[in-house]
C-alpha cells in the first residue's frame, strides 16, 4: 500500500548478512594472502604497512600482522638512521612512524578494549621510541579504565607505565583508592593495592607491610566486603591480608646418625648453599635429594671422628649456624626455624594487632548469624581464628573448614587440603622431642612438612588404612 515503508523479512535480512560476511571474508582472505605472499618475498614497505591496519582495525587479534608490522618497522627505522638527515629529523622521524602506531592501536582498542596484540604492539611502539610522551599514555589509562574500570589489560598497563614514567606509588595507591570508591568490585585495581603498600609501607620481611597499614587496610576492606558478602574481589584483598608471610630461608635442624648428615631447611635450596665446616676448614660433601637441584631436605654420608667440631650454615646467613661436636650418639641440633608451641607456623598476633583480629572476627560472626551460609565470610572467619591462636581456635578451625567443604563443594577439595596441611602443623607444634603422631589425619602418607619427619625417632601415622 502507498506510504507504508516496507519492512524485509527475516529470510532477506539473513540473505544480506550472508551477502556481507562473504564479501569481508573474500576481502580478508585477499588481503591476507597478499601480506604474507609480499612478507615471503621479504618486501617491507609502506604498503604492507597500509594493509595490515586495514585488516587490524576489523580484526586486532591478528598477532602475525603485528609482528609483520613490527619488521617492516625495524626496516623502515634502520634506513632512516643510516640517511644522511641530521640527527635530531632522524629522532623526530622515527617518532613519527612510531607515533602512528599508537593511534592505530588505539583505533584497534576501540574495536576490542582487550586485545592482547593492540596493548602489546602499543608496548612494542613505545620501547622503540626516543622520547614517548608517558603523561599521554597514563591519560589514556584514564579514559579506557573509566569505560571498564575491571579491564586488567589496561591495569596491567598501566603498571608498566607508570613505572616507565617514574610516576609516585603513593599517587598509584591513591589511583586505585580512587577506582575502589568507584566500584569496590574491581579485583584489579585491589591486587595493585597489594603490590604498592610494600613498596610505600615496607615491612621487617620482604613483600609484607607495616602493621598499622594493615589494620587500616583491614578496616577498609571490612567496609567493602560487608556490603556485598557475595562479591569475591574484596575477600580476596581480605585473604592476602591476612596471609601468613612468607619465612625466611633457614636451616630447622640437623641430624648426625649413623654416619649419615640431614640437613632440613625451610625452603628448597641447591646443594651449593650449604655450608659445613670441619675443625673450622670447609669440607666439601657429595650431597644427596629427591629432586636434582632444589630440595628441603640434603643428606651426605660422613667419616668424623668423636670430638670433630663441626659449624653448618648456609650462605648469605653466616650468623644463624648450628655447631657442635661429634659423638657416636644420635645427634640432633634444632635450629630458630624449628616450630613448637613457641614458635608456630602461624605465630601470636601482637598486642597492637589483636584488638583488630577479634574486631573483625566479630564482624564475621555477626554477618554469619544472618547469612549462615556466606562461604566468603566463613573462610575469612577461619584465617582471622588462625591469626588469633592456631593452638586455641584448632578445633573450631578444622569443623569450619569441614562446613566449607558442604557449603562450597566445586572447592572442597582446596578446604581438605588446607585442613590436613593446618593439622600436620598442630601435630608438629605439638609433638615431644622424639614422637610425631600424625595418626589423627587419617592419611598414609604425608602431604606437608615431609622435611621434619627424620628428626624424630618414631612417626605415628593412621592405623585404619
């Protein structure tokens, strides 16, 4: 009928959407075939430039035409600084060129704010270049993090330049503090916050921080996480708050029976670090692991007489040794890093820190008394009872991780582990000088801390397998 506009059909629409994609794919391919034919012949030139950004502005994920990109580039810049031009056209050409590489990435990242290739080829450009304006590109951070505040691409970054760019942690934290009042929600934007505090706040152990920042810290996360108990990205923050840092490298102990040396050590380390000296000369010993290079535990077979004086430490800690003199006895020498009811895996909390530990415990409780089932606020409630007292919360500790593995079954598997791991170590902080018994985990064989067991006589383990 006249004056009525008419409309297509479904079956005509699907016809020219057909029509279209069969002429961008006829196109593509064409295209394609042409760049990497012309790369074959080894041709670099403007015009392999010219196709590839035609292609990368539909489609940025293409990594072979950015690396095409990135040789017709090294081309074209070593002709230039071969020329004979002065100095200073030859920076400013160079420049130039690369300048138009991050307006086409930024066009690509107008098409897809995530595509891997646009940031790294944007990264590539940046590093060739003599004098890269790096206020731009923090700006530009701004505009893309306020389209999707939660794209780690751009997080990540942004880390990078910002520390090309020299700019201040604190202005960085400030940044993220910024973004969280935003949106608490924003994973991103709390794992920077983890990795700037040590670097402005820096505590006795390397990556830790001081403890009143992270009694702020915990009063701030506090805030976010109880405003949605669901959202994970603030209990996250919560959990490595309250991590336990990371101990030091140290000898446990070490043990001369049989003419056999042990030597147990907190961390895996190579051979090479040990260091035993004999009547105060350096013995060199054929040392023996499980693994090739790195292990906890180091034996060696020795010949010393009774009344040998022998010192072991291990390099870079020469003032934490363990010495002594041989007898034909079992001897064993316990070193600062042995743990005990005194000096557990999970140590006391100082008295400044305390108060904040059962504040927060409270707050959980309350939350859970309206949201039982509330798997992130009861796992943090399980970490705030270990930081608490591991030996006086153990029972609690244990039956939570047990409502967990109900509660959150995809996980429960992580729950059980990290309750025989949280019971190896109460047996171990526990045990007398010569009797480990690990009977009470129900296991065969031992998961965790495997380097302390030659250190005692007898090694209880489950009876009902």
């Amino acid at each position: 009928m006249h004056g009525r506009v008419k409309v297509k059909t479904t079956e005509q629409q699907e016809r020219e959407k057909k029509i279209e994609r069969d002429g961008k794919l006829k196109a593509y391919r064409k295209a394609m075939s042409a760049l990497l034919s012309r790369r074959a012949e080894g041709i670099k030139d403007d015009t392999q430039l010219m196709v590839s950004a035609q292609v990368l502005q539909s489609n940025p994920d293409i990594s072979t035409l950015w690396n095409i990109r990135k040789e017709v580039l090294l081309h074209l810049v070593d002709l230039g600084s071969n020329s004979t031009e002065e100095a200073d056209e030859k920076v400013f050409e160079k420049d130039a060129v690369l300048l138009k590489e991050l307006d086409l990435t930024q066009q690509c990242l107008m098409t897809n704010p995530k595509s891997y290739g646009a940031w790294h080829h944007r990264t590539w450009s940046l590093e060739q270049m003599d004098n890269p304006d790096w206020n731009r590109e923090l700006a530009l951070c701004q505009r893309y993090l306020k389209l999707d505040e939660r794209n780690f691409h751009c997080w990540d970054y942004r880390k990078w330049v910002a520390h090309r760019a020299a700019a201040s942690p604190q202005s960085e934290l400030d940044f993220t503090m910024e973004k969280i009042e935003e949106n608490f929600s924003n994973y991103s934007a709390w794992h920077y916050r983890s990795k700037l505090l040590p670097l402005i706040f820096p505590g006795s152990v390397q990556d830790s921080i001081q403890e009143e920042t992270i009694h702020s810290e915990l009063d701030l996360v506090q805030n976010a996480a109880f405003t949605d108990p669901e959202d994970s990205s603030a209990w996250f923050y919560h959990t490595w708050l309250l991590g336990r840092q990371a101990e030091k490298s140290g000898i446990i102990y070490s043990l001369l029976e049989n003419g056999t040396l042990t030597i147990s050590c907190t961390e895996p380390i190579e051979s090479a670090k040990l260091n035993v000296q004999v009547n105060e000369s350096t013995e060199n010993l054929s040392w023996e692991g499980e693994e090739e290079r790195f292990n906890k535990l180091w034996t060696t077979k020795v010949s010393w007489k009774e009344g040998t004086k022998v010192k072991i430490f291990l390099s870079g800690s020469e003032d934490q040794y363990l010495q002594f003199s041989v007898d034909l006895d079992r001897q064993l020498l316990l070193g600062e890093k042995w743990k005990s009811t005194n000096q557990r895996f999970t140590n006391l909390p100082s008295q400044k820190t305390k108060p904040v530990l059962e504040q927060a415990l409270d707050n959980c409780n309350q939350l859970l008394e309206l949201e039982p089932d509330s798997k992130w606020t009861l796992f943090t409630k399980v970490l705030i009872l270990l930081a608490l007292d591991s030996h006086a919360n153990h029972q609690e500790i244990i039956t939570s991780l047990r409502n967990l593995t109900e509660i959150d079954k995809p996980r429960k598997n992580f729950f059980a582990d990290l309750e025989c791991r949280l019971r190896t170590e109460h047996c171990i902080e526990t045990a007398d000088s010569s009797t480990l018994d690990l009977s009470e985990l129900n296991e065969t064989r031992i998961q965790y801390h495997k380097q302390y067991l030659p250190a005692f006589k007898l090694v209880k383990l489950s009876s009902d397998k």
